[in-house]
C-alpha cells in the first residue's frame, strides 16, 4: 500500500511540474528546433520545456510568464562559432582596423592618415586585417610602399589570415632583420631580386618583430575581451569555440564567468604553451559552465593566401613554393599521447594538402599507441581546423577515425577569387569540400574564423548553402556541388559544434530538457530566397533562457 501511495504521489507531482506555467514563451514567428518547424517554445528554469503548437503553449501561460512576441522573425536553436580567436575579435574593434581595405593605395592612405594624425599607440603603428586577394595591384604590400608615407614611424600590419605581416624598413632595422637573417624554422623571409628583405615575414618569422610589437600600447587583455563580448551576442551567436588561447585569457575568461560577466558560451582550445598546464590541471570549468577550457590548439602550415599551407606540389603561381610545415611530429606525438590519456581534446589548423595529411598521420599514431582502453574518453573527438584542400583520398580518413572537420564557409567565398590560381583546378577537387566529407560519415562542424572574416552567422549560412560570394559569383571550377541544403547548415552552428565541445546532451538543439539557447534572425534561413541570407540581421540572442543581447530597435 506504501509502495501504491508513493507511486501516485510522484505521479501527481510529475503532473503538477508540468501544469507550472513557463517563465517564457516564443510565439508568432517560425521556430526551428533542429529536428522540426514548431509554432511555440516554452522555457522554464533555463531549459525548454515544450515545443510544440501554439495550444500547448497557451496551457503554459501564467501571470508572470514573459511573453516574446516575434513579430514574424525567425527563431533557431544558438547559433556556435566553431572557430574563432576571441581577443582578436575584440583588438580588431578598437585597433587599428584594415579589414575591407579595397587596395594596396587605400592601404598606403590609411597608412598616411594615422601617421599624420600622430601615431596613437606610441613609436610604433600596429594594425591588422589587409587582404591583397583581391586588389587591383595583384601583389603583397613592400616595406617601400609603406616607408612612401611612413619612413620614420615603425609601421607593422598583420594579414588578416593572422599568418603574415608587412614591416616597413623602421620596423625591419628595429627588429634587426637583414638580408644575412636567416629564415625561422616554419617561416619565411621575402627577399626582393637584389635579396633584401621586402617585409613581408610569413608564419614563424613573424615572431621576430615581437620585441617591436612588444613597444606598441596595444589594448590589454581585459579591453579586448570587453570589446568582443560586446559584438558577438549581437551578431546572433551564442557561443564560441574559442582558439589559440592563452593560459592568462582562460583565466580570465573563467573569472568573469564566476562573476557573471560572461553573455556567451566559450569553449577554449589553448596554445601549445598553454596546453602543458591544461594537461597538468585538467579540463577547467567555469561554476556555471559557461566557460569550459578542454583542448589544445596546434598548427600545421600556414594558409593559403599568403602561401604558407603546405602542398605536396608547388603552388601553381609559385613554382617550387611548396609551403610550410609548422608541426614537428617528433615533440607533438608525446604531447597527444598524453591528450588521450588525460581527455584532452586535440585542435590542429590545416590547410593544405599536405598540412591535411600530416595532420591525419600523426593523429594515427597516436590513435595507435594509446589504445581505447587507456584513454580518459574512448573517442577523443579530436578535429582538423580549417581542413580546406584535402586531397580526395585522405577525405575518407576522417570518419573511421573519428576525426571532425572544423571548417568556415566563408573562406570559400572569399578564397574563390585566388584559389584556383594558387592551387589549380585538379586540386579544388578536395577543396572547401563540406558535403563531400559529410557523405562519408565525417562530423562538419562551422565556423567563422573571425578576426580573419567578418564573424557573421549570416554570411557563413549563406555561404555553406550558397557557396558564391556575396555578388552571387562563383568561378569555373569552384565546385557548387559542394554546397550543403539549409538543414544541414543547420546542424553546422547548432549541434555540430555542440557534439564537438562533447555537449550534445545538454544543447544544440531546441528539444525539451535542452538548454533554451535560441538565436532569433530578421530573415527564415529556411525558406528565403539565398541571395536575402546576408541582408538580415541577428534581433534577440538568449542563453538559458535569458537575453543576451536584444535589437533596441526591435
């Protein structure tokens, strides 16, 4: 009789939990919950409590429940930037910002211009974000070009690949660099036909104009994360996995989570440096979870535009280029043993065809030498960033090991305008290669990469779908069927990367028992016409339930 009484009292109280009216509901607008289109979402205690029509909702409706009237905008389960670089979003934002400069004489003008107005970081101008793809010019930036308008002011400006930079001859003979230097292991020197250098220094050479850079007042770590946290809720995203992190950001980024400072989901991949005293700690969580340091970021190569990615043959339009090689396998296979068996996640950037393959080998060994029963997590899910030219053969080495391809669309619709002449046509065949990897079992996850692109959710769903740049153009050769439909672009910035951050129980999706992380956009991504993807804009981001950021105007 005991055992009857306890039994109907659970069952009256299962009832009355889910009578408790919702703390929000969503209605008026379609709602995607990443298996279904439904017309309501009832929230209670941070997680969805029902989707479903709007009845059911109705019946959720208390005196104090919230309601969000979406006035026909669009709701889909938060959106995850798979790969960015956090602070260097938020350095962008109140640096020195080349992003979109449209030619090498624009560059030299905006050059002028912060020389004359005086130099607002000291003796030394820094800046970031040129991109000569795509100028008229046809060629990288000189150091005569910028000693033109800046020859007593060191100037040093990062691609916005954040893989090559151009020094001026200042900033050279500060940094001590010479035609007698020698090229860094994993970097190169650009030396014009007489052999001096032109200042143009590419992936691990970079690191010599660090005592330079060093003289600069660049904006603290605290002003940076400000900045970026600022930004990102108000693009739409929800969450970022957050890469090439240092041990004092991780810190960082965890305190103010403690202290509720934090409006978005952060996974952190840490530097190699960084990495020894995560394998050391452990995986670091935040209290509430909001900040979760688990995985070590590696590089393999460069990138592509700066020709830096590494290729088993020469770069069409640099015959015997063949790129770099960063990774010394000899010093990192240790390191990813050691990863299996403490369940730290393994991250490696990779762009080229042999960047890829490398990748992909050591990782076997690895996988080899630590078998399934010594690992903290039998599948390590460990993932390839970037994976951009793969070359046909290796695409299907991804899924049986386990290995998830991290990949952001808009390289593709960027890269289209110099690709092929870096790598030709024959070898696009494994490029950008989304649904050819998916086909084959692999886990795509998506990204934006930002500060390297703009860090839109928008852009990178019409580029995965679209797979043309914003004018609508595509090139011969570029591959269309690569391009993914709308539900698996989907999948792309919800529950890929929540798979990838070993969170797919817990969000993702808009399920009931999911965390109500839900980023609403003025334009369905589901049914608009493509070209209409990029002109929409993010209205209201929520993490558990709570606004993150929501449109003043709206």
């Amino acid at each position: 009789m005991i055992r009857t009484l306890l039994l109907a009292l659970a069952l009256a109280f299962a009832g009355a939990a889910h009578a408790r009216p919702a703390d929000t509901l969503l209605l008026n607008g379609p709602i995607y919950t990443g298996e279904a289109r439904v017309e309501a979402l009832a929230i209670s205690g941070g997680k969805v409590a029902y989707a479903g029509d709007r009845a059911g909702a109705d019946a959720l409706r208390g005196p104090r429940t919230q309601v969000i009237d979406l006035r026909g905008a669009a709701a889909f389960p938060g959106f995850t930037d798979a790969h960015a670089h956090l602070r260097g979003i938020g350095e962008r934002e109140i640096t020195f910002n080349l992003e979109g400069t449209p030619s090498l004489a624009a560059l030299v003008d905006s050059v002028k211009a912060r020389v004359d107005a005086g130099p607002a970081n000291g003796a030394v101008i820094v800046g970031r974000g040129w991109i000569e793809t795509h100028w008229p010019e046809k060629r990288f930036p000189t150091r005569a070009d910028l000693d033109a308008v800046s020859p007593d002011t060191a100037v040093i400006l990062e691609r916005a690949d954040g893989h090559a930079l151009i020094a001026n001859s200042r900033a050279l003979a500060m940094a001590g660099i010479t035609a007698a230097t020698p090229a860094p292991s994993g970097g190169d020197i650009l030396k014009d036909a007489a052999g001096q250098p032109t200042g143009m220094l590419i992936d691990n050479a970079m690191a010599l104009m660090g005592p330079v850079i060093a003289r600069a007042a660049l904006p603290t770590l605290d002003a940076a994360l400000d900045a970026a946290l600022r930004v990102y809720p108000a693009r739409g995203w929800v969450g970022v996995h957050n890469m090439s992190v240092g041990w004092d950001e991780a810190t960082a980024l965890r305190a103010r989570a403690n202290a509720g400072r934090i409006p978005l989901r952060l996974y952190n991949a840490v530097t190699p440096e960084a990495g020894a005293m995560l394998l050391r700690r452990g995986a670091q969580r935040s209290r509430d979870s909001r900040v979760v340091t688990r995985a070590i970021k590696y590089y393999a190569d460069g990138a592509l535009g700066s020709r830096g990615a590494a290729l088993f043959a020469s770069y069409d339009d640099a015959p015997g280029a063949t790129g770099l090689i960063l990774i010394k396998r000899d010093e990192a296979l240790p390191v990813f043993e050691t990863a299996l068996r403490r369940g730290i996640q393994i991250a490696t950037h990779a762009i080229g065809d042999r960047g890829n393959a490398v990748v992909l080998d050591i990782y076997a060994e690895a996988f080899a030498a630590v078998p399934e029963a010594q690992r903290r997590i039998a599948a390590p899910r460990w993932r390839i960033e970037h994976a951009q030219v793969i070359r046909p053969a290796d695409i299907p080495r991804f899924a049986p090991m386990g290995v998830i391809a991290s990949m952001q669309p808009s390289h593709a619709i960027g890269d289209l305008h110099f690709a092929p002449a870096r790598v030709g046509l024959e070898r696009l065949v494994g490029a950008y290669a989304w649904k050819s990897l998916i086909g084959t079992g692999a886990i795509v996850v998506a990204g934006s990469d930002a500060p390297v692109e703009q860090g839109d959710p928008l852009i990178e769903f019409y580029a995965a779908v679209a797979r043309r740049d914003l004018a609508g153009f595509s090139g011969a050769g570029w591959r269309p069927e690569e391009a993914v439909d709308r539900a698996t672009a989907l999948r792309l910035f919800t529950a890929g990367p929540a798979y990838a951050a070993f969170e797919e129980t817990t969000r993702g999706s808009l399920k009931p028992g999911m965390a109500a992380d839900v980023s609403v956009f003025s334009v369905d991504l589901m049914i608009a016409p493509v070209a209409d993807i990029p002109k929409g804009r993010a209205l209201l981001t929520l993490i558990d339930g709570a606004t993150a950021w929501r449109a003043a105007s709206w």
